[in-house]
C-alpha cells in the first residue's frame, strides 16, 4: 500500500443511547429493582432540594435600592398603524412596569410589539403578520429602544449606548427589519444581526415565559391541565427545545450509520478496483522513472553552468570573507603591536636605568674587596713566616731534646767503655747518626714547604697562558678587520661603479628575475639602500648598523606583487623584507626643530615609497644625530620636542656608536651599535667614500699594532712563568735527592754503629758539657716558641675577622653582580624585543595595507562574478526552468552522454509495452482517489459518528442535571411564594408521565394533609396558586425580560393585592431583571416606589371592547 493510502479507522463504540420520549435517559435503570430505584431517585432529589434552598437563601433581600443593568432592557417601545393604536409611545423603567388600561385600551399590543420588533414570531390573534396592521392602513412599525452599556454591551463601538431595533410591517411587501445605533443611524438591516444581538443579550423572545400573553395567562393561570403545564414548564425553561435538538442529533445518527455501511461496500469495490490498476501500473513504472530521469538530465544539463559560475562566486565570497576577517585582524594586530611597542620603549628605558646603576654599584664593592683580599694575603704570609718559625724551633726543641738524650746515652756508654776499657769509636759513631738525622728533619721541611707553593706557581702558568691565547684570537679578528678595510679600500678604488658590492651576491639573479617578471602590477622598488643617498659620510657605520636589513628590503604596491616578489626571493635564495606601500607621501611636518640634524635630515630619499618605509619602521624623522656621547645625554636628558631618540658615534671605537633613549621618568637608557663590518649600501660621494675607508684601515691597522704589542707583551710573562716553574721543579728534585742521602747516611751508620767495639775514654766531662749547653739552649727555644704561637694565634683571629669580612662583601659582590648580570641581561632582551617589535610594526602597517588591497580586490570580484551568475541563470530558467539540484561530480559532458542513453532506453520501453505508463498511470491514480476519497469519507462518517455519541451521552447528562436543578429550584421557590399567604403546597414534576401538578392546602393550621388539587381549590386560590408556580419557573429562567399580561383577571381584590406585593417582592429580589406587567385594575398607592414605573392606557373609543384585526 502506497504511504497516501487512506485505511478506514476503528475507534471504540460508546454505549446505546435510549430516547424514552421527552424523559432521555443515559443510565441502565433496568439493572436496578423497584426499590433501589425510588430510593436513589429520593435521594437524589433531596440534595437537589437541598442545594436549591441554600441558593433561595443566599438570594438578597427586597430592595428598591438594587442598581440596574447595563444592557438588555428595554427603554422605550414605540407603536404606530400597529393593532388598535395609530402612534403609541410608552417609556419602560429598568425595575418594574405596570401597564394598566381598560378592557380595549390596546394594553395587550404593547407585548405583541415587543416580541415581533424583537424577533418573535406572530401569537395567536392573527394569523400572520400583517393581521397587526391597524385597520385601513397599509403598513405599521413596531420600534423598541435597548439600554447597551456596560462590560457586557454588544458592540458599543458600533451600536452607542442603546440599540434601537424597528420592524417596518407591509400588507404587500410583508416585514423588514431596521437597526439602528444610540444616534439614529442605520447599522444593520438582517434578522440574523438581531437574532445575535438576542442572543448575546439572552431575551429569549420566543420562549411562553418570557412574554406570557393574555391567552398564554388565561391558560397557564385557570384552564391548563397537568400535562400542559408540563409542556409549557419544558418550554419555558427550554428543555423542549434541548429535547427536540437531542432527537434530531439521534436522526442525524442514525442517517450516519447507515451512510456508513454503504460506504464500506463502496470502499471494498474501489480497493478491488485499486489493487487492478496498480498491477498494470507496475508492469510499466520503469517508462516513467525513465521520463523523470530524462527529464532531470536535461534540466540539471541547463542549470550545471550556473552551477560553475555560483562555484566559482562561493570561492570568491569566500577570499572576500577572508579578506574582511584578515583586515580586522591586521588592524587589532597592528594596534597591539604598536601599544607593546610603546610598552617595550618604556620598559628598556627602566632596564637601562637598572643596568647603569647596578654596574656602577659593583666598582666600589670589587675595590673594597680586592683591599680585603690584599690584608688577608699579608696576614697569611705572617702566619705562613710564623708557622715555618714554630716548626723551626720545634725541631730546635727536639733537636736539643735528642742531643741531650744522645749526650746522656754517650755519657752512660762511655761510662760503660770506660769500664771495658774501649778505645770512643762508638760515641763518634753516635754522634754522625745525630747529625745525619737533622739533615734528614731539615731536608723533609724544606721539601714540604716547596710542594706547598707548586699549585700558585701553576696557576700563575695557565692564567699567563689563558690571558695569551685570548689576546691572539682577538689579534686575529683585529687582523681580519684590517685586512677587510683594505680589500674594502682595494674594491672602492678599482670598482667605483659597483654599487652592489654591499649587498648579497644572490642580488644580482633578484633584479633579472624582476626584469624579466611581466606581473607585476608596479615593478618592485629595491634594494632600498640604492634609494637612499648619505649626506653626512662620517655618520656611515653608525647609520648602516641602525638600518640593517631594511636597506636590503624591497618595496612593492600590493599583496599579489609581494607574493611574486616573495616567489623570487625564495627561487634565489635571497633574504630580505618586503614591504607594502603605495606612496603617497607620509606628512613628518612633526620633526625636531629645524636647526638639529635627524637621521632623515642627513638622508636624500629619491623615492617615495622607500622614504615612507623608513618613517614607518624606524621613525628617521624623530631621531637626532649628534656625535659625542656627553652632549648626546644631556640633549637626551632635556627631554626635546619631537625627538624618540638620540644617536651618537662611540669615544673611541672607530665606526661603532650608542642609541639614547630618556624616559619619562628622568632616567636615560643606552644601547651599543657595533660598526658596520661591510661595504656601504648607501650611495653617498665618491671621493668621500674613499677617504672614510682609508680612515678606517688607519684605524684597523692602529688596533692591530697596540693588540700586536699587547700579544708580546703576554708571550713575555707565559714564559717567565714557564721558567719559574722549571726552576721549581729543578729545586723539587733537588730537595728530593737531599733527603734521599740524609736517609741513606743514617741507614750506613746504623751498620757501622752496630760493627764497632764500644771503648769509652774519659770523656765525661765533655758529655756533661754538652748536656749542658743543649739544656740553656732548649730552653730559650721553648720560650721563642710559646712567643710565636702566641702571635699566630692573634694573627689567626685578625686572619679570621677579615676573611669573614672578605666574604660578606663577596656574597654582596656577587649579589650586585648577578643584579647587573641580569639587568644587562633584561635590558638586553627588551632591546632585542623593541627591534623585533619594531620589525613587526613594520610588517604590521604593511599588512595591513595588503589585506585593504585584497579586499577591495576581492569585492570587485564578487561583483562581477554575481553579474555572471544572473545572466546564466536568466539563460537557464529560458531553458529548464525553475531550479534543480546538480550533482556537483557530474560534468556537462556527462549529463549529456547520460540524456541520450535515457531517451534510448525509454523508447524501447513503450515498444515492448504497447502503452504508455502516463495513459496507465492516469488509470491508477484515478482508482488510487477513487478509493482513497470513500476511505477518508468513511473515516470521517466513522470520526463523527464516535463524536456524535460520546457527545449525546455527555449531553444528555448535562441535560437531566439540568432538569433536575431546574425542578428542585422551581419545587422550593414554590413552596417558599405559597408561605408568603401561610398556604402549604407542593410542585409535583414527573418526567416520567409528563406532568406537573400542584397540590394547595389553604389552610396551613391542617396538619398531615398533603394538600388539594388546584382543580378543587378556589378561582382565588387556584390564581394565587399558579402565580406562585409562574414566579417559580421565572426564578428558574435566565431571560432578563419577564412580561405577563392580565395575571390578575380571575382574582379578587384581596388576592390580586397579595399576588401583586409578591410579584413586587420577587422582582426586587431579582438582580438585573426588568418586568413587565399588565392588568385591567389599577395599582393601588403604595406601590408608588421609584422602582415602579406604571403607564396608564388612554381610554378605548367610545363603543370599542376588543380589538380589531385586519386578517390577511
């Protein structure tokens, strides 16, 4: 089944309705027994009782004070030709109306031209309409004036205040109606305009109760039976006319069921009549898929051309976006830069600032510490002179020690020879050991005290070394300077005319390449150094290492040629800046004063676009030249007008120089430019060229010289160094041999020691002698010791305060140094970055102008483009029409191979077919409908069938509530209006058997009786009665209007005075109701309140008792 089919729904089926009559009953009574049913039916009926009188109680007193409503009465009613009266006009009040008149006065014609003007339909005393025309006139009008304020007006925008209803009556025309607003005017001329005006008002012309005529009264009030009052209870309170609606919705139900099983059978026949068709459709689908196929082709063929040209707009759209995006981008990028720029400016003037101050912080402090250094070294070599005398006199000490010792031991041995009678070679044996071992003592200190001084000796070596080997490199660079100055001069002198010997070799293959390059927009200028003339040749170097690579920079008119020109550069390999610029001369009436020389000043620029560049990069026009430094600073320091900074030529350094810079702040930063090592790239005077590169060989050979005598001058030290340390070596050897014999001497005497034959002499005394001497010797030895420890002591702590000294200032030392280290080291960097930010300031300004060149570019393309696409589509829409989707992978060669094979293969389709799919298809969309349409009808007579009755079923209970609130509040209001005369009674409705009847009892003193019926009750009684159960059904009723004509006709005076105080009394109770009442009696006096209005009726004419009629 097609996704469109249309399938009948089910839905599921509510329960049966039953329609006993005027009684419609939505619930299964039959399932409940006898009892059960009076018994809920009681129940029921109590709490509607009860609900009713709790609203009767909640109703307000009678008041005269009630207000009015605001629309929906009835102010004015004007008659003329209408029944007995030829012009009538009677003013109505909001509250009550009585309208009093003798038999024949035309009272009743007053209620018959309000409910004809209103809409009403013609009551019982003429047959038609045009009976109401007075006798031997032709026509009558009835006209009735509406109050229209309030919230709730109808359309007071159009209507005013009141609505003014006429109704024109014709014997040969018949009736019209005529709507007018507050002011007269004609709004409306249709009955259905009045019919809404009644309904938004609620009137309810037509219903008995509202306007209860003579004959209604007289029927309602004395002759009805029960079964009429029921009839007229259902009319009244428009339940009849819900009865009659609900009947008609059950017809309308019934026709809708019927239609439907016809309608299925329908839609069986058409689904066999479907499912035929689409069987021979599907036997030839392919000849229509092929026309379709075909018939794109052929349209996507037409539109693929479009397609390219929009193609081709979408990437111009795009290049133009981006072009846009990359002009705001430059433009932030070029406000960012120039801003860091300016914050890098300020910081290097604090980094110079911090630079100068820290380096001339640590001159002082290396001063103080090299004075420190030189005390301590005095103060060691005192201790170092000491040590060698406490060590000295040590081994004095010792030395006398041993040699007492020995003295003693000799004299002891010698004693001991002396008795063996021995010859002394042993004492002299002893003696030569003694003296073998001080050589030994003294060779071992010597040689100590030697080793100790070899790691200055080294160090002073490799420090001589280290000091020459720097020199000779810086001779070398010296040399190469000077040998550079003069191939310089040699080049200059042989080769004036060529100017690209400042510049790269690659230069030459730059400028061919350019020569012969045919796209550019404007040729490049470049190098820029060929553009720029030096007026001043002494400031070359200083100028040349300023600019850098900007004199080898080119300078081009827009992107395209910069890309070009960037293609050149890279086939070369040659490095160099491109910058953009269109020319137009940048204004620099903002330079120092005129007297001051600036780097533009010194400067002729033959061309506009290179003299822009530099402005731009390196602001030539704001910075002065002035050669010494001194007077450079303190220009500087004053702070000129126009003036970003200062440039100078270095004391000393032939070529170099400074860049100046004071700071808001008052501080001033400096930086060093180093000469320019290669051939000018400048143009300036031929012969003044000349004379500077002489200049500078001059000054190169003089460097060369002074570093040639210095290198000499270290070669001299290294080798006193070297000497000093062979001697000290010769010495070491030395001082090793010596101690090496001492040893050996002592080793030879110990063996003759142990050779020889003891024989003591008489030497005792010598021994003593000697042991003597050693002992005064000692001790003069001990007390020149304890005299130098003492003194090595105080130097020691004096030794000790000025290394702790020494090293406080070296840690400050090393403090201020790694402060300078690093402020040289930051301000370093921010220079770096200054010239790195001002290189991209530079390419900012003239990315900035390319990406304005590319847009405007790329706008013009776009244009130009979108005209393109205009005509092909005009073109296309001539030959395919409306637009198709294109693959974009299919060529227009393809499409077109594709149509050919399509329209072949179609052919052949409808030979082997016999007929064509649109004849076929036709046929299946036909049935395809066909069946569709009974299936939607069936959905919808199935939709409002389920409606229908779950909408009777929700209706018919609303109504049975409906009556029973109704009943209940019609039973208590009517019992209330009977104990206004202290009668009992009760309203009996039975919907059942279709009857309402009252029951009377006069007398309320009768206990237990249920009442009379009103056909056993007085003419008085049964009037009073039926007014009660009147006033009962219009407190049940929502018209505003109640109108009763003749109530009071079967009545004695005492009861027609009761009943007309009740019906007063009912009135002011009601809230926003306007009545209407006619009598033939008077109203007595004190019912002359100002909510009473009453009119009186003129008298009849003579002779006239009823009413005549014209009968059409």
């Amino acid at each position: 089944m097609s996704t469109d089919e249309v399938r009948p729904t089910e839905s599921p089926q509510p329960e049966p309705l039953r329609n006993d009559g005027d009684n419609l009953i939505h619930i299964d009574i039959d399932a409940l027994d006898d009892v059960e049913t009076i018994q809920k039916i009681h129940e029921v009926q109590e709490q509607d009782d009860s609900r009713a009188e709790k609203i009767r109680q909640a109703r307000p007193e009678p008041s005269i004070e009630r207000p009015a409503a605001d629309n929906a009465i009835i102010e004015q009613v004007i008659v003329e030709n209408f029944m007995n009266h030829a012009r009538l006009k009677i003013t109505l009040g909001p509250f009550i109306n009585f309208i009093v008149g003798r038999n024949g006065s035309g009272k009743s014609a007053v209620l018959a031209a309000i409910s004809l003007c209103l809409g009403g339909k013609s009551k019982e005393r003429a047959s038609s309409i045009r009976g109401y025309i007075k006798q031997g006139e032709e026509s009558g009008m009835v006209s009735v004036k509406l109050k229209n304020q309030g919230s709730s007006a109808y359309q007071p925008e159009q209507y005013g205040d009141s609505i003014i209803v006429e109704r024109h009556i014709s014997k040969s025309s018949g009736s019209s109606y005529k709507i007018k607003n507050a002011m007269g005017k004609i709004v409306t001329t249709r009955a259905s305009d009045l019919a809404d005006i009644m309904d938004s008002f609620a009137m309810q012309i037509d219903n008995p109760i509202t306007i209860l005529s003579q004959d209604a009264a007289k029927s309602f009030l004395v002759t009805s039976t029960p079964f009429e009052k029921y009839q007229f209870f259902l009319k009244g309170t428009q339940l009849e006319q819900l009865a009659k609606d609900y009947r008609l919705l059950e017809d309308t139900l019934d026709a809708l069921e019927a239609q439907k099983t016809k309608s299925e059978a329908s839609l069986r026949a058409a689904e066999s009549r479907k499912t035929a068709a689409k069987k021979r459709l599907d036997a030839s689908a392919s000849q229509e898929v092929l026309r379709e196929q075909i018939e794109k082709v052929r349209k996507q063929t037409a539109w693929r051309l479009v397609t390219d040209e929009e193609e081709s707009r979408d990437r111009l759209v795009q290049e133009l976006t981006l072009a846009e995006s990359m002009v705001q981008q430059q433009q932030a990028t070029l406000a960012d830069v120039e801003t860091r720029y300016s914050e890098l400016q300020v910081q290097l003037e604090k980094a110079c600032e911090h630079a100068n101050e820290a380096e001339a912080a640590v001159g002082p402090i290396k001063a103080d510490l090299d004075t420190k250094k030189s005390e301590i070294d005095s103060l060691a070599a005192d201790m170092q002179s000491a040590l060698e005398d406490e060590r000295n006199m040590q081994g004095e000490i010792q030395s006398k020690r041993n040699e007492i010792s020995q003295n003693q031991n000799k004299k002891d041995e010698a004693l001991k020879r002396q008795s063996a009678a021995d010859d002394g070679s042993l004492a002299r044996i002893h003696d030569e050991i003694s003296e073998a071992k001080s050589r030994l003592e003294e060779a071992t200190q010597r040689l100590d005290v030697h080793t100790a001084r070899f790691p200055v000796v080294e160090r002073e070596q490799k420090e001589a070394q280290h000091q020459l080997d720097d020199s000779k490199s810086k001779l070398d660079a010296s040399r190469a300077d000077m040998q550079r100055a003069q191939q310089m001069l040699d080049e200059h002198t042989n080769k004036q005319s060529n100017w690209m010997g400042g510049y790269r070799r690659e230069l030459s293959s730059v400028l061919r390449a350019i020569e012969a390059e045919r796209r550019f927009k404007t040729a490049p200028i470049g190098p820029m150094g060929r553009h720029i003339q030096l007026l001043k040749p002494e400031w070359s170097s200083v100028l040349e290492s300023s600019f850098g690579m900007l004199l080898n920079a080119f300078v081009v008119s827009d992107k395209n040629d910069q890309s070009l020109l960037h293609q050149i550069f890279k086939k070369a390999r040659y490095h160099a800046p491109i910058y953009i610029n269109n020319g137009e001369r940048i204004n620099v009436d903002q330079e120092p004063d005129p007297q001051q020389l600036t780097w533009l000043r010194a400067l002729k620029i033959t061309n506009e676009k290179v003299r822009n560049v530099c402005i731009i990069v390196q602001s030539i026009d704001q910075i002065a030249l002035i050669p010494s430094r001194a007077v450079a600073s303190d220009f500087v320091n004053s702070h000129p007008r126009n003036v970003k900074a200062c440039l100078a030529m270095h004391e000393t350094k032939k070529g170099s120089g400074h860049r100046l810079i004071a700071s808001a702040t008052g501080g001033r930063a400096m930086n060093n430019i180093q000469a320019y090592p290669g051939h000018p790239r400048m143009q300036s005077d031929a012969g003044t060229q000349l004379t500077i590169y002489r200049d500078n060989l001059e000054h190169t050979k003089h460097e060369y010289q002074v570093m040639q005598r210095k290198v000499k001058e270290l070669e001299a030290v290294l080798r006193q160094r070297r000497d000093v340390l062979v001697s000290f070596n010769k010495e070491t050897r030395n001082l090793r041999v010596a101690k090496e014999k001492a040893a050996d001497d002592i080793e030879i005497l110990k063996e003759q020691l142990e050779d020889a034959t003891p024989q003591a002499a008489g030497e005792l005394a010598v021994f003593d002698r000697q042991i003597s001497l050693a002992q005064t010797a000692l001790s003069v030895a001990e007390d020149s010791l304890r005299a130098s420890r003492q003194e090595r002591t105080n130097s020691h702590q004096a030794q000790t305060a000025l290394k702790t000294a020494w090293e406080e200032i070296k840690q400050r030392l090393k403090k201020y140094e790694r402060q300078a280290a690093r402020a040289k080291s930051t301000r370093d960097e921010i220079e770096k970055a200054r010239q790195t930010m001002l290189y991209e300031k530079s390419q900012a300004v003239a990315a900035v102008q390319n990406a304005v060149a590319e847009q405007g570019r790329a706008e013009r393309d776009v244009k130009s483009q979108e005209a393109r696409i205009a005509e092909a589509e005009e073109l296309a829409t001539d030959a395919a029409g409306p637009r198709v989707q294109v693959d974009l992978n299919d060529t227009s060669k393809q499409l077109e191979s594709r149509y050919l094979r399509l329209q072949r293969e179609l052919q052949t389709n409808i030979a082997s077919t016999g007929a064509t799919h649109q004849e076929l298809c036709q046929l299946a969309a036909e049935a395809t409908a066909d069946r569709n349409e009974i299936a939607r009808n069936v959905n919808v007579i199935k939709k409002q069938a389920d409606a229908l009755k779950h909408s009777m079923a929700d209706r018919l209970a609303r109504w049975q509530k409906f009556r029973r609130y109704i009943s209940s509040r019609a039973r208590i209001m009517f019992t209330y209006l009977l104990q206004q005369r202290r009668f009992r009674g009760h309203l009996k409705i039975d919907p059942h058997k279709k009857q309402l009847d009252i029951s009377v009892e006069p007398d309320a003193t009768k206990e237990g009786e249920t009442g009379r019926q009103s056909k056993t009750l007085s003419g008085g009684e049964k009037s009073f009665s039926t007014i009660c159960l009147l006033l009962a059904l219009w407190d049940a009723m929502g018209s505003p209007l109640r109108c009763l004509d003749e109530y009071d006709v079967f009545m004695d005076n005492k009861i027609r005075s009761e009943s007309t105080k009740m019906m007063i009394q009912a009135a002011r109770q009601s809230v926003s109701r306007q009545f209407i009442l006619i009598t033939p009696h008077g109203v007595s006096d004190g019912h002359t309140e100002k909510d009473i209005n009453v009119f009186r009726m003129p008298d009849p004419e003579r002779g006239q008792q009823t009413l005549p009629f014209s009968v059409s």
